[in-house]
C-alpha cells in the first residue's frame, strides 16, 4: 500500500488482517486523531470496523449503498461511474445529472441516491423511489441522431437484464422499450432524457430505477398488481451494488458497439427476451394507437408491428399485450 492511500483504501488492502493506528497515519498522511475520527465517519457510513488494542483496526464489512467507493470497488468499466455522486434524498437524480452535465461533468459520471422525493418515470408519470431501491442516473454524450435513441434505451434494457441475471440470478424479459418484467409485474424502468441540435443527441440522461428491496406489502395496492423487487421475487433480501456494477459494465461495452454502428448484439438479446414480439399488442404513441402483432426490432431499435392494413414503425410508445399479460 503506497503513502497518500486514504484509510479506506488502506484497511481494504489489509484483507483480514489489523492495520495499526500508526500505520494509518503513515499511509495517509494524517495524524492518529484524524485516523480516528476519520474511522468514526466511516463507521457512520455503515462500515464495519473492528478495533483491538494492540492491533488497531479491521473492515469486517462495507455498505452496500452507492457511494463513489463502493461503486468503484471491483467495477470492470473505465468510463461509466469512474465519476460518482451520492446523494441520500434528493428529487431525481435526472435533475442533478442534468445540471452536472450542464456543468460540464465528464461522460459516464453517476448520480445515485438512497430515495427520490419527486423520482420521474416515463410519460409524465411518478416513479415510487424508496430507500432500498437502485435509482441513479448516467451522463451520456452520444452524439447520435435523436431517431437513434430508442436503440439506446434498448441497450440499456439489454444491459439491464445481463445484470439482473449475474448478480441476482433473475431471469427478466424485456417490454419494448425498455422496462423490465419479471413474471410480468415490473422490476425496472429506464427514462432517457435527452436534449440536442439540428437531430442530433448532445447529451442523454439516462435514468434507471430498480426496485431491489422493497416488500411486496410496501408496494401500494394499485402498483402491487404491476410491480415487483427482487426481494420479493428471491424471498430475501437483495444487494445493489452488484447489480448497479454490473450493469455499468455490460452498459459501457454495448454502448461503445452503438458509437461503431454495431447493434446486432443489443437487438439480437432484445428480441430473445422479449415479453413483447411475437403478441398481440396495442401501442400508444405520440397521440396514436396501433394494434397488431409485433413482429421485429428494426435497427434502430423501432418495434414493428404487422396488421391487416402493412406494417407500422414505432419509434417509442406505451405497449399493452392484448392477451390480457403485462
Ligand atoms: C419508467 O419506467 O417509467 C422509467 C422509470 C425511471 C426511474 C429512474 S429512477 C432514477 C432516475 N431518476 C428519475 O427521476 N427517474 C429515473
């Protein structure tokens, strides 16, 4: 462990083993009383520090919230969440994202919180964000044409499902064009917000929400008919940073395959867990309603869909299965 580590780092780096007082204050460059106190905050934070005398100290356990070094702790990405803000209660992580960006924050920079006064769904709708659940928000620069980003928000469901999957082991389907469905009732949804000129997506805010650790119970009458958690489809409780790591990861690699025009793997993983191809389905969108059979993903990630007068392109919408599901 190099001199200028900050203590956190320093215990992590000693595994199981005691780190002493004084070799905090060595390694960090701070005195024992700072080491101290800086172990005291931690501690608030929801570390678990042992301490012995003689020995000094021990991280027996870290927290699993968002903060910018547990998100960074293990993460496979180089780009996205290198940059982290936590943020305990705060209205939409979208807002705070949105302002950061038109500061001029790096691409890739996070905005989690622990819950969302006023979190935002799609459609003008309220998104319920509780502590205990996944709410963050990522800074994109895309530079894509704006009619290029349905198949964003397809990647990130893609992404999305790959994470559900490795870190939790739950198998989710994916509802056109980017919630996510477990059993049919909704685990996760995506808003991406973007803002541009002459076509094109300068910036993209992508908010994603995922209900980890809420009960069924905790759920309001009407969303229990429609929601879920992974609590509650596991039957215990649920850790976020695997998933929010996770999702990072496979994200950064599916959108850097976007940028080269390569789209076949996110269209390819759309279609094979897709709770909405192949049903009968009636679209909103823009005003208008569609009814047909959905028959593909166009490359743009537009869905298609086939009735008795063609075919119709829908470039996002709101999808309701005629079958009577989800
Ligand atoms: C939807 O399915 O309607 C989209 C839900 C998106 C919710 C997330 S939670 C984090 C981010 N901040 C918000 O206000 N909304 C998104």
């Amino acid at each position: 462990m190099k001199v200028g580590a900050d203590v956190l780092a320093a215990l992590r780096a000693a595994g199981d083993g005691f780190v002493s007082g004084e070799r905090l204050a060595e390694l960090s460059g701070l005195t024992r009383a700072a080491v101290w106190k800086k172990i005291e905050e931690l501690r608030s934070r929801g570390y678990l520090i042992d301490a012995r005398t003689h020995l000094g100290y021990r991280l027996r356990g870290a927290p699993d919230t968002p903060y910018p070094e547990e998100v960074r702790e293990g993460l496979s990405a180089s780009v996205f969440g290198r940059e982290v803000f936590y943020l305990p209660s705060v209205t939409s992580t979208n807002e705070v994202a949105k302002k950061l960006a038109a500061e001029g924050c790096p691409e890739g920079t996070l905005v989690a919180a622990e819950e969302q006064t006023a979190g935002r769904g799609r459609l003008g709708r309220r998104w319920v964000s509780p502590p205990g659940g996944l709410w963050f928000s990522l800074v994109l620069r895309p530079g894509l044409a704006l009619t290029d980003l349905g198949l964003l928000t397809v990647a990130a469901a893609v992404a999305l499902r790959r994470a559900v999957q490795a870190a939790a082991g739950v198998q989710a389907e994916i509802k056109w064009p980017n919630d996510l469905l477990v059993n049919g009732r909704k685990i996760a949804g995506i808003l991406a917000e973007a803002s541009g000129e002459l076509g094109c997506a300068v910036q993209v805010i992508l908010g994603v929400g995922v209900n980890i650790n809420q009960r069924t119970e905790d759920f309001s009458e009407e969303l229990r008919e429609r929601a879920t958690s992974l609590r509650a489809v596991l039957g215990r409780p649920a850790p976020r940073l695997p998933v929010l790591r996770a999702f990072l990861s496979s994200f950064e690699e599916l959108y850097a395959g976007i940028g080269r025009n390569r789209c076949e793997t996110v269209l390819a993983e759309a279609a094979a867990h897709s709770a909405t191809l192949g049903r009968r389905v009636r679209v909103t969108a823009g005003g208008r309603v569609f009814e047909g059979l959905a028959l593909r993903l166009d490359p743009d990630g537009a869905l298609v869909l086939g009735n008795d007068e063609g075919e119709a392109r829908i470039l996002t919408g709101e999808v309701e299965r005629l079958d009577g599901q989800a």
